[in-house]
C-alpha cells in the first residue's frame, strides 16, 4: 500500500502538481489523502504492535539473564522459568526461544 502512494504523490507532482496544484483533480487529491491518512493509521497500529513485542521480549530476557546469574537470588516465586526451581520449564523456554530464533 505505501509504494501504491508514494507512486501516485510522485505522479501527482510529475503532472504539475508541485507547481501548479489547480491541473490536478480534485477529487483525485482528496482520495489520495484519504489513502494516505489511513495508511498512516496502520502504520501507527503496527508500530504499537511491534513496541508491545519489545517489551515483552525486553521482561524474557530480563528473565533469562537473571536466571543464568549466580549472584542472584532466585526468583520463582515472580517467574515460572527459574532454572533452579523449576528447570523443566526452563529448558522448554529455552528451546522454545531458540526455535524462534532459528526462524528469523
């Protein structure tokens, strides 16, 4: 959708609309607005998305790090990944992270 647009503004301008915007019609500037206010829409979706995903994966691997850290105390009654409490649960976290990664 957003090459769709940015070929119709370049048309837009090619035609005179950078400097003379009264050769353009109307109605064809208004629904490129249109287009392109709700395109802006989605992209504002999946940038909330996608801030919401860091998030998540910034507290895993707080998690994780903390985990694998001698120095301190264990957490498994916040965490259900703790390697020392419940190590089971951790190593399928841990493959399940892997398998993820191996896929990007």
């Amino acid at each position: 959708m957003s090459d769709e647009l940015s070929k119709r503004i370049t048309q837009y301008l090619e035609v005179g609309g950078l400097f003379n915007p009264e050769m353009m019609e109307h109605d064809k500037v208004r629904d490129l607005l249109i287009d392109c206010r709700d395109q802006f829409g989605e992209n504002e979706k999946t940038i909330r998305g996608l801030r919401a995903q860091i998030g998540m994966l910034e507290r895993e691997l707080v998690v994780f790090q903390a985990a694998r850290r001698t120095d301190v105390p264990c957490q498994c009654e916040i965490y259900e990944y703790c390697e020392k409490c419940n190590p089971e649960q951790y190593q399928k976290e841990v493959a399940r992270h892997e398998t993820e990664n191996a896929k990007r």
